[in-house]
C-alpha cells in the first residue's frame, strides 16, 4: 500500500481532497519505526507532526521521579507534535510527551512549518480551531507549573505530587483524545458537506442527536451492554458501514437502540449514513471526555484549595480562624499518607475562632499526624477531636498504636531526640510543634500513652 492509501484511509487525512493529499505527500517523508524506538522527546521543539499509519506508539510525560504513561497512539490517523505550525519556534512548542515505539510500524512526518502554511491556505477555521486546543494544553501545562510552585520540599512535595498525578495525567489524556476527536468530528462534517446535505436534512440528524444525549441514563451490565453494542453494530454491518466496531460502543453508552437508527435512516440519504452516524458519535465522544476533563481538572482545583487552606497563602500570619478547618486542609494534604489509616472525626459543633496563626498551627497537626501514622506503621485508626474548655479549645489526636515507652515519653520534646531510622527522622517534630504551641500560642501540649491509645493533647488559648 502507497503512503497515498495510506492517507486517504487515515481519518485524520481521509477528507483532504486529491490535490491536497498530494501537498502534503510532498512536503513530508514516510519512515519505519522499531519496537523500543524513541521517536521524539518531551520538552524537545515540535518541529515536525507524526502521523500515524501502521503499528503502536506510547506516550510518556515524566512526572517526579518517573515516566507515566499518558496516552497509546494505536489507530492509523492519529497524530503527535507539530506544534511550531500553529506559535512558530519557542518555549511553548515543544513536545507535550515523548513517544516511544511498542511495536514495528510506520509514520507520515510533516515538517510543521510547512504544516502551518498548508493548513492556513486549505482551512483557515481549521487553523483557528487547533490553535486553540493548543492554547488549551499550554493552560493546563502552565496550571501544573503553578501548581508545582507552591509545593514544599522533601516529604510534602512527593505526597503533593502522587496525589496531582492522577488528576493530571487523565486531563492529559483526555486533550489528547479531543485532540483525535476533533479530527474525526470535522472530517465527518466535512464528508457531509461534500455530500450536499441540506440545513433542514441536518437539523433533523442533530435532533437525533440532542435526543440521544438527553435520555436518561441506564446502569447497564456488563453483558446487557456488550449484547446492545452487537445489536448496534449488526445494524450497522448489514448496511455496509465501515467504522461499526468503534461508533457501536460510543452510540450503546446512552441508550442508543435499533429504533433510534431506524429513525436516523429514515432522515438521512444512504450516502450520508455512515458520515452521520461518525459525526453523532463524535459529538457523544467529545461531551463525554470534556465531562471528564472537568472532572480531572475540579480535582486539581480542589486540591490547590487544599493546599492554600493549609499554607495560608496571602492571607495574615495571625487571624481569627477555626481549628477544625486547619486540620481537614491538613488531612487532605497527607491522604495519600493515610491511605491504610481509618480517621475518625469528632469536632466539638460550638467550637469558637480563636487568635492564632494558622499556618504555624497546621505544621503542629501535620507533625502529629505523621507521628501517629509512623507509630501505626501505616496501617489503624486516627482520631481527632475538639472540645470547648473554660477560655481554652483542647484538641486531641488518639493513635491506636503500641504506645510510647516511658522514657520515650519523658524525651519527646528534646531537640533532636528521635525514635526513627536514620534519614526517616530529623528530632525536630516535637520540638517544632511545643514551640509553635507554648511559645507563639501559650497553651500546652503534653502526651498521654498506653498500648493503642495514644494521645496528643493540645490546648490552646481562645484569646491571646
């Protein structure tokens, strides 16, 4: 097969016209690829885009300490880099990831240059529109940078960075799925368009459409949904469209049924049938990931928050604040250390703000936390309470660990003194905490221990 077929079998090219696929065959280069081939590298300018025709490549983005693995170009059309046609050379047009062959294949690679010149002169919307995905991922690279900028050293940064991975890995994923989806959504309108398809021919296929998308959802089972994605393609099959294996299970998520395509064949010509039913999909497709986006990108939001709470950022050294509050941004800044941890809850409901600084105050419970999370060896039940005393608020941690020895507990707040494995400790926890408490709040902090109940007790003044 010629790189032409190739091309004109692709669904990122598959609307490009004769004499355009002709342009682009003729700027560009066809080249072979090896399992373990590294193609092109993160951070690296985007000089040229990766088309690709045959065989596998996954894509890696190196968070922390690792390379994790973000998306897997495996269908022929979907593309990478390019990203100097749409900004020209520069900070920002760079490889988003860096793609490594997992099997034998090929690729069309297109100088972006020339790219951008091809792509302005064929479809300026077109142009317009990848420019703004572009924008888009340069947004939520530029949040992870903020993001990473209020991280602290050492043990709070690995904790901050396993616990934004997740969120924004899958973001990364799903603009790289918009990406494709974009693509094949606008080579269907454009097919329908060639097709001479009339507004009102349209409108009816969108109301098709926003019906689908508006019915109520059903939990299906598994086997009910396999059964209705091989109903769905079935239909499809018997009236020759090619693509049936990926629109059936996109089309059987909301509800789609052999009635629903009846009433699409009956509102649309034979030809348009296929193009159609690719469009609609499409449509479901990129509602579906921008849903998840959202969600991915509420996570990291929610997280920032979490993380202004706990640090006080831009806010006084010393205010009015409640104590409850301090401890739950700090809970949700340590959750990936309390993965194995049961925490249990107990706020006093009348618990008044008091005169304090927060942000020296939240290094106290995330000291505290750690302890009791190290004395559990990872793996128990936390509680946390508060309680109103005369002219004092009294908070208490209750760790459900062998307890501290008495000579243990008669050191605790020495400088230095510590219990932990050499380079797990710095001795300097407890001494931190007494001081932010005794010294900057005036109140106490003493420990109460027996086999699986230990407990940190803070007191504090609700006046200074």
């Amino acid at each position: 097969m010629s790189v032409a077929d190739d091309l004109r079998a692709a669904f990122l090219t598959r609307s490009l016209t004769e004499e355009q696929r002709a342009e682009l065959i003729a700027v560009g280069e066809e080249r072979a690829f090896s399992p373990d081939d590294e193609l092109f590298e993160e951070g690296k300018p985007a000089d040229l885009l990766w088309i690709l025709l045959e065989g596998g490549i996954e894509l890696t983005r190196r968070i922390g300490h690792e390379n994790a693995v973000v998306a897997t170009m495996t269908t022929p059309g979907q593309w990478a880099g390019g990203l100097e046609a749409w900004e020209g050379p520069g900070e920002h047009s760079v490889y988003r990831a860096s793609g490594r062959a997992v099997t034998a294949g090929r690729c069309f690679l297109v100088p972006s240059d020339q790219l951008g010149q091809l792509v302005a002169r064929w479809s300026p919307f077109a142009k317009h529109m990848i420019t703004g995905v572009y924008q888009t991922i340069r947004s939520i690279d530029a949040m992870a940078r903020e993001r990473q900028s209020l991280v602290a050293l050492g043990t709070m940064a690995a904790q901050l960075a396993h616990e934004i991975n997740n969120p924004a890995s899958a973001a990364l994923r799903v603009v790289e799925s918009l990406r494709n989806t974009a693509g094949y959504m606008l080579a269907a309108l454009v097919e329908l368009a060639e097709l001479g398809i009339h507004a009102d021919d349209f409108l009816a296929l969108d109301r098709l459409r926003v019906e689908l998308e508006e019915r109520p959802r059903t939990a299906y089972g598994a086997l009910a949904l396999a059964d209705r994605e091989e109903a769905l393609g079935t239909w499809m099959e018997d009236r020759g469209v090619e693509l049936a294996w990926r629109i059936a299970p996109v089309l059987a998520l909301p509800g789609a049924d052999p009635d629903w395509l009846d009433a699409l064949e009956e509102s649309t010509s034979a030809a348009a049938l296929e193009p159609s039913l690719r469009w609609i999909s499409a449509t479901l497709a990129m509602s579906a990931q921008l849903s998840e986006l959202g969600d991915a990108t509420s996570r990291v939001s929610n997280l920032v928050a979490d993380v202004k709470d706990y640090s006080q950022v831009d806010r006084a050294s010393l205010q009015r604040t409640l104590v409850r509050e301090g401890i739950e941004s700090t809970l949700a800044i340590l959750r990936p250390l309390l993965a194995g941890v049961e925490v249990v809850l107990d706020f006093d409901e009348a618990e008044p703000t008091l005169e304090a600084e927060p942000a020296a105050l939240n290094q106290v419970w995330r000291n505290l936390i750690e302890n009791a999370v190290d004395a559990m060896n990872g793996s128990g039940t936390l509680r946390i309470s508060t309680r109103v005393g005369p002219g004092r608020l009294v908070v208490e941690l209750t760790d459900s660990g062998p307890g501290m020895p008495p000579e243990v507990q008669s050191r605790a707040f020495e400088p230095f003194f510590t219990t932990k494995d050499v380079g797990k400790g710095t001795g300097l926890g407890l001494d931190i905490s007494r001081r932010i408490v005794v010294d900057r709040h005036h109140g106490d902090i003493d420990f109460d221990s027996r086999p699986g109940a230990t407990t940190a007790r803070v007191s504090l003044p609700l006046d200074r």
